[in-house]
C-alpha cells in the first residue's frame, strides 16, 4: 500500500504499489516519503475519497494507532514513549543544585515554582507523552484523509485496586489514617523492626529506606521500608544486601498518568480537529472479545475505529519515541588532574548520526553507538545486535534520524 497526496500535498485515498510505480516512472509523481512509503501526484484530480475513522488506544507506555475504513485497515502502528524523563530531569535538577552551592550558598528564592505558572500546567513527563500522543495524530492525517478520530480514554479508581471491598466512606480512610507522616506509618506498619536483619544487629535507631531511588520511585509508602541504621548504612557502603523478598509493592505511576492527561489531550485534539470522540476501555474489550481478535495495542485501536472486522493490513509499524538532543557538556565523573571528559559526540561521525536509519548487509538497523574511529554499534529495533563494530564504509544510509524510529514488522 502506498499513501498518496495530491499536487497541493492534501492526503487522498491509498493506491496499490504498481499503479504508484507506474505514476513515478512516467513523472507523474514524486517521493515525498519512504516510510511509510508516500507520493505526491504531479497533476490535478478529482479529490474523492472514502470515511476513514482512526482510532487511538492511549496510553503511558505504548500507543496503539489504526486507521480503518468499513472494509480495510489502512494504517497500523505500535507507537514505544518515552520514560527517561522523571530520571533526567532529576538528574539535572542534582547538578544544578551542587553547582549552585558549589562555591557559595544562596537563599532559596520561590518565583519560578508550580504555583507560579501558567493556568493548566502540566508535569514534563506528563507534557511530553501528551505532545507524542498529539504527533501521531497528526502524521496520520497526513497520509489518510481522516474524516473522525476515536479516542479511548481511561479512569483508574486506585484505592480499588488496592482494596476490591473499599466502598463509602473507607474511600475518606486511607491506610496513613491517624499517622503525622510517611516515616510514623511506614514504622509502624514494618512493627519498628528492621526488615533486613530482624533486630540481630542490635542497633536501635530506626530509618526509612528506599526500595527504588527516590527521584524515580518517590516517596510512597509501597517504596518505603524500615531499616536498622547498620544495616541502612551497610547498604549504601555495598556490604549488606537486603533479603530477596524485599520488593516494591505495586506502583500506581501509569494509572496516574492516565487520570491526568486523558481529558488535556482530549481538549488539545478537539481544538484542532473538529469529529474528535471518546470511547472507554471496557468497550474496547467486549468488541475485541466479541469478534475474538488477540491482544495488542494496534488491534485495540482498530476496535476503537468502529470497524474490528476490517481486513488487516498484514503488517504494523512499530515506532520507538527517543530524546533528540543531549544538552550535558561534560561526564560527571572527574578524572585525574580535574579534567571532565566531553559527553557529547560531534555532530556528524563519518556522515552519520545517532539513530540514523542505515542498510548493512542488505538489513535495516539503526546507529545506537558511534566511534571517532569510524566503527558503530549497529542494531535493530528490538534489540538485536547485527554488529558491534561495523565500519562506516559498509553502512549505507535510508534515511536521518528523527523523533521516532520506525520500523516495519508482520502482523
């Protein structure tokens, strides 16, 4: 299938692979895009086109997009976000700091703070993914004269998911009822004991330790355990290892995320596409359970679309979101003589970039590493390595990189 537009690059109704051969060697048509593959027609036509309906399973990790008209699918794709950027900025937020206090100490001052921000302001992690959501909807109507779009939007009632009998007022009772805070609770539900060694160490002085680090796994509770301070210390020297029972309890990040950007992206979408609708997720799986399609986020979206029974594609695009710039001058790490090593590579390494798109040994793979020397780390998508030092020489490039890697899989 090859997408078309026409001379004043408005998306028409996708064509079959031989009729865009025979446009493109007789000049009737131009390339504009290899994937997927789109065409610009050279001559005035008749600008006929059928209802498409795209649906769209949102989410915090994965998107799940298809675009369907009443008999075929003619879009597919498996959209991978990102979720580096709660460690990132913390990251930034840690060097700043000590650069800040570094050489003298400064009052804290409050005017660039959440309150003092604009009306409708929204976490970076949580800005970011609603912007990709936003993204593809609008490189879907690009290709595909989209006539509505269906989004499933998702309510998590969390306090259900921890207690399944919670009804009433308990909802106004929580498990940190009757404690001043985190710490007082978290004690007291470990019984004051410490969760390592049991008490054998003797040692009476009590702290609160975090499973996952904290600019990642924050300060719940189900992130939190008690431990004496030898074994607390012992810890962080290497020389103690907590028992391997010890895990996080269940983490409510992602059904977070999605009680706050559903109705921000729903309200974004309608301000810029006029058929904008929402569906709801137990929708979704009574219609795929219904007409008994398995599992996926690209075949969610196609029941979202309305049309479940639609002829598959054959194949799904599946796109990787990565960060586009890495604005760190210099390594963290100090080596000797107080010298910083650069942590930013140059531009361009022997003509190619990170992430470029490149053919090697007739195989589609990406640059995931680079070498001044003129040998890169090659590998696909899903991670298989097809060479860890492969010379530039042998790399043929298919296209720059972008914001996401794509890349062509069967259904």
């Amino acid at each position: 299938m090859v997408y078309v537009s026409n001379i004043e690059g408005k998306p028409l109704m996708p064509c079959k692979e031989a009729k865009a051969r025979h446009l493109l060697k007789d000049g009737k048509a131009i390339v504009v895009r290899k994937e997927p593959f789109t065409i610009r027609l050279l001559f005035e036509v008749d600008n006929v086109t059928q209802e498409v309906a795209l649906g769209i399973d949102a989410g915090s990790k994965h998107i799940g997009v298809s675009a369907t008209t009443g008999r075929k699918e003619l879009y597919a794709a498996d959209v991978e976000l990102r979720n580096d950027i709660v460690d990132l900025i913390s990251t930034r937020r840690k060097y700043r700091r000590t650069r800040r206090n570094r050489l003298r100490y400064r009052k804290p001052r409050f005017n660039n703070r959440v309150h003092s921000k604009h009306k409708g302001w929204l976490a970076p992690s949580i800005e970011q993914k609603i912007n990709c959501h936003l993204k593809i909807v609008e490189d879907v109507h690009k290709i595909l004269p989209v006539s509505k779009v269906i989004v499933e939007v998702a309510s998590f009632d969390i306090q259900k998911i921890k207690n399944p009998n919670i009804e009433g007022k308990e909802y106004q009772q929580g498990e940190q009822l009757g404690f001043w805070n985190v710490r007082e609770y978290v004690l007291f539900r470990d019984d004051h004991t410490c969760q390592c060694c049991k008490g054998k160490s003797k040692d009476s002085i009590l702290n609160v330790h975090h499973i996952e680090s904290r600019k990642i796994g924050g300060n719940s509770p189900n992130n939190l355990i008690a431990l004496c301070e030898t074994c607390h210390r012992g810890y962080h020297k290497g020389t103690v290892k907590l028992p391997k029972n010890i895990k996080r309890g269940m983490s409510f990040r992602d059904a977070t995320f999605m009680g706050i950007m559903r109705w921000t992206f729903c309200e974004r979408l309608r301000a810029i596409y006029p058929n904008v609708s929402i569906t709801y997720g137990y929708i979704t799986k009574n219609t795929r359970i219904e007409n008994n399609l398995p599992k996926d986020h690209y075949i969610d979206a196609r029941c979202i679309s309305g049309n479940p029974l639609a002829e598959p594609l054959g194949y799904v695009w599946y796109m990787r979101k990565v960060r586009r710039h890495n604005r760190q001058i210099h390594k963290a790490k100090i080596l000797k003589g107080g010298v910083k090593k650069l942590n930013q590579a140059p531009y361009l390494v022997k003509g190619f970039r990170l992430f470029d798109k490149v053919k090697l040994d007739n195989k589609s793979c990406f640059i995931f590493g680079r070498r001044s020397s003129g040998s890169f780390d090659i590998r696909t998508l899903s991670g298989e390595v097809i060479s860890r030092c492969a010379n530039s020489k042998k790399l043929e490039l298919i296209s720059k990189r972008n914001g996401y890697l794509s890349e062509r899989r069967n259904a």
